[in-house]
C-alpha cells in the first residue's frame, strides 16, 4: 500500500514536472526532469510503469492543449528506462551515470541535427541575433551611447561571440547531458534505497582516479593549439580542440579535488580543508595542476609511503 501511495505521488510529481515545461521554471525543473520516472521505472513493474506513464502524459496533454508536451516526454523517457534499467540490473554508479549521460548527448545530437536539416536552423546566427536584440534593449533602456562605448559592442563583436558560441555547442551538450543524468543519480540513489532499493554509490571522491591517458590528450592539445596554424584552428580541428580544452580541464579540476580529500584523510586535516581548496581552485584555475600531477606521477603512493 506504501508502495502504491509512493507511485502515485511520484506520478504527479512527473505531471507538475511536464506542466513547469509551459512556465519560465523550466530552466530549473529540467535538471530533475529525469527523476520521477527513473524512480517509477526501477520501483514498479513493466505494465505498471507503462499505466502511470500514459496517464500522466494523458492528463498533461489535456491541461495543456499542447502535443509538443508529449515530444518532450518522448525525449525523457528514453534516457529514463535506460537508466531505471541498470538500476533494476544493480549495476555500478558510474555505468549509470555514464550510459545517462551518452543516451541524453545522442538525443541532443540528433534533435538538432534534425532542427538544423529541417528548419534550415543556423545556431550562429541566431545567436548574434539575440545578443544583438539585448544590446540594442540596453541602450534603449540606457538612453545613452555611454554603454555602447562600455561595452565596445559592434556587430563584429556579435558575430565572433556567436561564432565561438556555436563551434563549443558540443561541450555545452556535453555538459548539460553530464548534469543532467549526475543530478538524476544523486537524488535518485538515497530515495530509492528509503524504497528497499539499493543502489549502488560512487566510492568516496578521494579514491578517484582518472586515466593517465588524459595526459597525452591534453599535451596534444595544447601543443596544437599552441603551433597550430590559423587555418587549422578554424577548420573543424580547432572545433575539436576547443570543446577538448574546457573538458580535459574539467576533468583535471575534478581529479584535483579528489587528491585534495585523498591528501586531507592521510593527513588528518580538517575536512573544511580540502573544500576551501577546491573554492579557490574556481577562482585560481592553475590550482588544477594538482590533478594533473595526481595522474602523471605517483603522488598518493609517495604519501601512504612517507606514512609506513
């Protein structure tokens, strides 16, 4: 009876969440857009599941009068049964966030190519629009030349930005689908083993530990960057390298973080200080380079040794 009342209420949690799609809430309630489904995928039976799905895409097909809603649920649900599925299996937190986070990258990358190749969508130029129709609200709005000459806008300025903006559409899929399935995970995990769910966890940030071939990537990287020439970095090399850049660096960060606990629990340090760490690696980005050496030399083991 538990069980049923908790369906339900995850039910309409799900419809609420498809209704914040009609309300500016939705930058916000899409990062959790995956979870009640997930829950009621890994917690109820295939036919089960499939009822509660087709009544709350029902009722929100009524209260919006909009057949758009059910594209959208459409788009969710895939990523939902794959990651409710190898929580049913048992399998391990980083296979569930992994597999997540692919199945919602291909799902993007397909929605837009087909936006692009049927609409005769152009990303670049629809962002220089936009940032063109804020500029020229800022003016209006400042009635003043004052902020033009501030901000030295042009439309030179725009499309440049868009340009870049448009080539780093991969890593911003990336990152939304990383984000996305990671979120699910962490407020998925501990509500469904209050369900008699267990699910298994992430180990501790400390333990983590990326692969040394991230090393090569990011010399390569750089090194092209670096010696590059300009028509190479224009072309769809430079595209690669600058979506790679960001990311290796993002990994970096987070490998610095986890030999900031690591360092932290061998010594004994107050647990606030690895934290306070990883706020000023935000703010100082080389700080990163901690990660980096973390991967490239055998820095734990030199510690757990100065410890024997």
């Amino acid at each position: 009876m538990n069980l049923r009342w908790t369906s339900i209420a995850w039910s309409v949690v799900y419809l609420l969440l498809l209704l914040s799609f009609a309300t500016p809430f939705s930058f916000i309630t899409i990062f959790v857009m995956l979870l009640p489904g997930v829950i009621l995928y890994t917690t109820l039976s295939l036919r089960a599941f499939l009822i509660h799905t087709a009544v709350v895409w029902a009722a929100a097909s009524l209260l919006l009068s909009n057949p758009m809603i059910i594209l959208v649920a459409v788009f969710f649900m895939i990523p939902v049964v794959v990651m409710g599925h190898l929580y049913k299996k048992k399998a391990s937190a980083l296979k569930v966030v992994a597999m997540g986070t692919g199945t919602l990258l291909a799902e993007f990358l397909l929605a837009f190519l087909a936006i692009t190749v049927i609409f005769d969508f152009n990303l670049a130029s629809s962002i220089e629009d936009t940032l063109n129709m804020m500029t020229a609200f800022m003016q209006n709005m400042a009635d003043s030349e004052l902020v033009a000459t501030e901000l030295v806008w042009s439309p030179e300025v725009a499309q440049q930005l868009s340009s870049l903006a448009a080539r780093m559409t991969p890593f911003t899929m990336i990152v939304c689908s990383l984000l996305l399935a990671a979120v699910t995970h962490m407020i998925a995990r501990p509500t469904l083993n209050s369900l008699g769910h267990a699910v298994p966890s992430f180990p501790p940030l400390r333990d983590w530990r990326l692969p040394r071939s991230l090393i090569w990537y990011y010399l390569a990287t750089v090194l092209l960057m670096l010696f590059g020439s300009a028509a190479l970095m224009e072309g769809f090399i430079g595209t690669i390298l600058l979506n790679l850049s960001p990311m290796l660096n993002f990994l970096f960060m987070i490998q610095a973080a986890s030999f900031f606990f690591f360092l932290a629990y061998h010594k004994k340090w107050n647990p606030a200080i690895p934290i306070l760490l990883i706020i000023a690696m935000l703010f100082i980005p080389p700080l990163k380079i901690a990660g980096i050496l973390d991967i490239a030399a055998p820095l734990r083991e030199m510690i757990t040794r100065s410890r024997r």
